[in-house]
C-alpha cells in the first residue's frame, strides 16, 4: 500500500458526550473514597485483614477500570482508497476493514440509540449490529452478506459522501 492510498478521505474521532463522560469519571472517584473511608474504619474495629483487603481491592480497582474505561474509549471511523475502517478503542484494537464490494447499500439516517440498540456502545438490536459513541446519527450499512451495520456519527452525510466516493473507485 503506497503512502497515498493510507491517507483517509474521511476520518472522525468520537467519544461519549463530555458531561457524561465526566459524571461518570466524578462517580467512579467517588465510589473508591467512599471504599477506602468505609474500609479505614472496617480496619480500626477489625482483627480479620483478608476480607478488607479484598473489598478495598475490588472497591478501589473495579471503579478505577471502568472510570479509565469510560476515559478512554473511542470511536475512530476513516474512508480510505481501499475502504471503510471502524475501531471502537479499546475493544477493537485493530481496525475493522470493509470494503467497497461488500456493502450492497449505505446510506445517512437518524435513529434511536436505545430503542433499535439498547444504547451506546458496541450493541446488537432488532436492525442488526450498531457502533455508536454518541447522538443519534449514522450511516446504515447494509453488506451483500445481508447483515447490517449502523456506524455512528456526528457527520453522517460527509461519512456517507466519502464511502460513496470509494465506491466508484473499485
């Protein structure tokens, strides 16, 4: 692959709206000082250490991984020469390749994250698999297979030109 054909035509980062994001972080925090409180007391009144030490460890290490979880996670989507490239980080490590000649149709529409998917995320529902970070805006896939991916979105008619400029190339 030269130098070229790696340079996207199309590329958008997402993540989940930063007030969730941030609620949610705040709560995790608060959850571990809350552990640690509780389990400095526990200590003080106790001559069993194992149990505290162990509701310390998942009260502190659970909240801080979904908090690092939730800080981190992404939704990358690039348009190259040779195809449409989706990674929800940290759950795909590695880029998702589709290529022109497996979509069958694509097209920019509205949809309701929690009712066709169950929310937001990596999610299946009744239309078929959904990667959504954000909002309520996407291009539907729809591969020659007949299953059906919803890509997410904040510029889901730029996303949809740009898969469509690809498609005439193959």
């Amino acid at each position: 692959m030269t130098e070229r054909q790696s340079q996207p035509v199309f590329r958008e980062v997402q993540q989940w709206n930063p007030l969730l994001r941030w609620s949610l972080v705040l709560l995790m925090l608060v959850s571990v000082a809350a552990t640690v409180a509780a389990a400095s007391v526990r200590i003080r009144d106790s001559s069993e250490l194992t149990p505290i030490f162990l509701s310390i460890a998942c009260g502190v290490f659970i909240p801080l991984g979904v908090g690092l979880l939730v800080w981190i996670h992404r939704l990358e989507t690039e348009v190259r020469p040779d195809g449409l490239f989706v990674r929800y980080f940290p759950f795909h490590i590695h880029w998702r390749q589709f290529r022109p000649q497996e979509l069958s149709e694509f097209h920019a529409r509205k949809y309701r994250p929690i009712r066709e998917y169950g929310g937001w995320g990596i999610r299946y529902g009744s239309k078929g698999w959904a990667y959504n970070a954000d909002g309520n805006e996407g291009v539907q896939l729809v591969f020659t297979n007949g299953k059906r991916l919803l890509i997410g979105s904040k510029k889901p008619y730029e996303l949809e030109s740009a898969i469509r400029s690809i498609m005439h190339k193959q």
